[in-house]
C-alpha cells in the first residue's frame, strides 16, 4: 500500500478546478470529464487504494484509480479549512502524475481563474502563443 502524500495548492474555486480537470489527461491519455473519469462530492469522501481498499484520507473531487492506471490509487482534491484545494495523490502515483502533470493543471486552474475574474469586471481576454511556447494573455475593457 502506497502512502499518500498531501500537497498544498493556492486552488480556492470549485468552478475553476473542474474546468482545469477537464483540460487534463491521464498518463494513458484518458480525457478527464466531470462525472465519468471524476467526480465532485459536496461531503469528503474517502480514497480507495491500490487494491480498493477504503483509505482514511477524503477527499471533495475524486479521479478514481480506474481511471488514474491499473496498479494506482485514487487522487483526489480535499476542500480544506481555509478554502483552499490540497492534492491528494499516493507516492506510487506521483511518479507517473508528477510536477509537469500538477504544473500543467496549475496552469489550467490559473487561465480558467483569470477568465472568471476579467469576465466578472467587464474584461475581454486575448490569449496567443508565443514562439517559445508561453502563453500571453491581453485583458482589454471597453470604457463609455
């Protein structure tokens, strides 16, 4: 059995998060979708490990170890009590979702944020490509 291993985010909107997911794969390749290969609990529910055993750990958004490889566990995302999101993923795991994989969602989670924000004070967003492969956002208003 594999140890999970809890790693704070600066994640705070559900909103943003389930679009960030969305955005994701897994290390097969698996599109993430909402209520298929993950699934959102307004009460914490527990981890299921390796060989589905019920963990102690809960969490609010679940990929289930189906979906996440054969020999893996579940990893999920625990609403904590200062708001924020912690990741919740077993050692083993982290190996195959490391930090390029958690980076690429932070980055998910970060575009959707800014979207919901701007969209919110009246923002249109332009996103481009640069050569070197960064992403550069312009936010424009328009002022009557």
């Amino acid at each position: 059995m594999s140890a999970y291993i809890k790693g704070q985010t600066k994640i705070r909107d559900l909103e943003c998060l389930i679009t960030a997911l969305t955005k994701m794969t897994t290390k097969s390749g698996t599109e993430l979708v909402e209520g298929k290969s993950f699934f959102v609990h307004k009460e914490a529910k527990n981890l299921v490990g390796y060989r589905g055993k019920t963990r102690d750990e809960v969490a609010n958004v679940i990929i289930p170890k189906a979906v996440v490889g054969n020999a893996s566990n579940d990893i999920g995302f625990k609403r904590e009590m200062n708001g924020t999101y912690s990741m919740i993923i077993s050692k083993f795991d982290q190996s195959f979702y490391d930090s390029e994989w958690q980076n690429k969602l932070k980055q998910a989670y970060a575009e959707e944020y800014i979207k919901k924000k701007a969209s919110a004070l009246g923002y249109t967003l332009e996103y481009q490509q640069t050569s070197d492969g960064t992403k550069k956002l312009t936010a424009t208003r328009t002022i009557y």
